[in-house]
C-alpha cells in the first residue's frame, strides 16, 4: 500500500476532554472546526458526545450542517461566523445556533429566523470576531428579549499566562456581560489553563483535545506511520532530491517515502524534521517533495518497510517546531490521502 496510515485514538481524546471537563468550573463544550482539527470531526463529536460533551462549535454553518448528520438531533452546534448571507436555511434545516457578531447578522438571524435560538461574540479586545462595545450596547436589549443562548468571546493571548491582555480581555468582558442572563463563554483550551476566574459557565477547548498545546499534559492522539517505497545506497559526495540539497558525507542509505507537502508535510521541515523507526530517529535527506520523503536510515540496523513521522517520540508540537509552525497547523494540514483508522470508535 503506498499511503501513510493516520491512526486517531479517540480513547485519548476523550480522556483529553474529561481532563479539560474536571479543570472547568462549569460545561465544557468541545471545538471541531475543520474536520476535527483535521482527526474527522464526526468520530470525535459522536465520541464526545458518548461522554457527556453537550455543546460542540464550529466555524461555519456547511461545517454545522455535516455535524448534525453526524450528532443527530440533540447536541447544541454553535457556528462562530455566525449567519452570513446564505446561511438561512442551513441554520433552520439543521437547528444551528449562529454567534451573531454584528449588528448586521444580529438583524439577519432575527428577520430571517425570529423564533430561533442564537448567541452573541462579543470582541474585547482581539479585533477578530465579535461585536465591539457600542455595537452591544445598541442591541443588546432587543437581543436579550429573544431566544438568546450564549455571550462568548475570545482571548488572544491565553497561551501566554502572563500576557497583559489576559486580565484586561477579562475585564472587559466581565463588564460588557454583567447583567446578562444568558450562559456566558470566554475559554478555550488556553483560558482553562489560566485558572477558574477565565471560565465561566461554558469552555472551549479545541487543541487541547488533539493533544496539542498549550496543554502540555495532554494526552497524544495521532501516529502518523508512512510506507517506505524504495531504498537506495547513496556514495560519498552524491546528492539527493531537488536542488541537490542534501550531500552524503559517507555512504548513505536512503529510504524513500510515500507522503509529502500534499499530505500536509510541509517543505519547511526539509532537514529538520525525523522519522522514526521503533525508538530510533532517522534525519530527512534533502528536500520534502510533493508525494515523496527522502529519509538517512544508514544507522538502523534493518531495512525499515514503514517509518513514523508522528509518534511518542516526535509529537504534533515537536514537529512543528520542527517546521517552524504551531499544533495546530501541523494538524488541520494532515491531507486527504493518508488512511485514516481510529481507535475507540
Ligand atoms: C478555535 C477556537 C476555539 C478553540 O481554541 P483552542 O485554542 O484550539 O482550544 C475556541 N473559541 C474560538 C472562538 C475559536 O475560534
């Protein structure tokens, strides 16, 4: 078989959540936007949703439509863009609840669809999503009288603990939502880890349940094991791969790869990232190709049919560190060829 096996333990994603569930002064919700930070977001919402998790969010109302067929009726599903032209009947067919983050949207979903449910995004302070001050201000009374279901935002800054705009982001959230009735949302898997004063009446987390930081003691989810496809010996003084980028300074054994930048193997680990071998680590040889590594196994001591870019000995965060990236680009890149098997399913 020439495509990499992408394994997702769902066991470890669930113990992730119930970890993250203990930490959180009240419900804890769970973030599956793009696919489940690339691991399926349908095994692991119906996973999760096995384990109690109630509120699932996800960045658009196509992604909340998917959702649904995977949840059935029941699970609440918050959409963070919100309703955006277009959005209507995706909203009402799926019983989708959109966090309205403008005066705009606020009078699109309440036009559009008066009886249903909705939340707010308010932005204090990271000028992404969200409705500022004086926009809540202006409407807030209108939209408290409605079918108002959740006040949330989010930090910038929460992997940061000392970070400033940690307390002033609180601050000011806490004033634009005192009075509300509705749940109020503020953390992520970041804001978890500053502590109870961050989380009010429903978390957030996303990485944290892929096992990526900033929760460090997270569980790991994902192995990622590659085919070798051929193995070739490399003389002294020649080269491998485009650009000639890689020199054998002795005689070098070179395994041959099936996956690459295609796969979300990306060209900035060229002679950095390793493959591993059991408990041995193999340096890339020269440059990632579009369908192809090229792999230093010259110190192992058999032929290898397989090695494994993610594994205990070189995670999501290690290999984005490798690449100069963070978790959770390394994940939501993982292509569309690798086989996907999920353990606890
Ligand atoms: C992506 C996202 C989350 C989850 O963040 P993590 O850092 O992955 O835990 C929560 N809230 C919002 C608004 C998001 O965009």
């Amino acid at each position: 078989m020439g495509t990499g096996i992408l394994t997702i333990d769902l066991d470890a994603i669930a113990a992730n959540w119930r970890t993250l569930a203990a930490m959180s002064r009240g419900a804890t919700g769970a973030v599956v936007k793009a696919d489940g930070y690339g691991c399926g977001a349908s095994h692991v919402a119906r996973r999760l949703a096995r384990e109690g998790a109630r509120e699932f969010f996800v960045a658009t109302a196509e992604e909340g439509a998917t959702l649904r067929h995977a949840l059935g009726a029941g699970p609440v599903i918050n959409i963070f863009s919100g309703h955006m032209s277009g959005d209507t009947a995706l909203i009402r067919d799926h019983g989708l609840v959109p966090m309205l983050n403008s005066p705009e949207q606020a009078n699109r979903h309440r036009s559009a669809l008066p009886d249903r449910p909705y939340g707010v995004q308010l932005d204090t302070g990271m000028n992404r999503l969200g409705m500022e001050a004086p926009d809540w201000a202006a409407t807030r009374g209108d939209l408290e009288a409605g079918p108002l279901t959740l006040v949330m935002s989010h930090l910038a800054c929460a992997d940061e603990p000392a970070h400033p705009q940690n307390g002033a982001q609180l601050a000011a959230f806490t004033a634009m939502s005192a009075g509300v009735t509705a749940p109020r949302s503020f953390s992520a898997t970041g804001g978890i880890l500053l502590g109870p004063d961050y989380h009010f009446d429903l978390t957030r987390p996303g990485i944290g349940l892929y096992g990526g930081l900033p929760f460090a003691t997270a569980q790991p989810v994902v192995t990622l094991s590659l085919p070798v496809v051929q193995i070739r010996d490399v003389a002294r003084g020649e080269t491998v791969g485009y650009a000639a980028s890689f020199t054998a300074e002795r005689s070098t054994k070179i395994a041959t790869v099936s996956a690459g930048y295609a796969d979300g193997l990306i060209r900035q680990m060229s002679g950095k990232a390793r493959l591993f071998s059991g408990d041995a680590g193999c340096r890339l040889a020269g440059r990632v190709s579009m369908d192809l590594l090229t792999v230093d196994v010259t110190d192992l001591p058999a032929t290898p049919d397989c090695l494994d870019i993610l594994g205990p000995h070189q995670g999501v965060d290690a290999l984005a560190e490798a690449a100069g990236t963070i978790g959770y680009e390394i994940l939501t890149s993982l292509g569309g060829r690798y086989q996907r098997a999920y353990i606890g399913a």
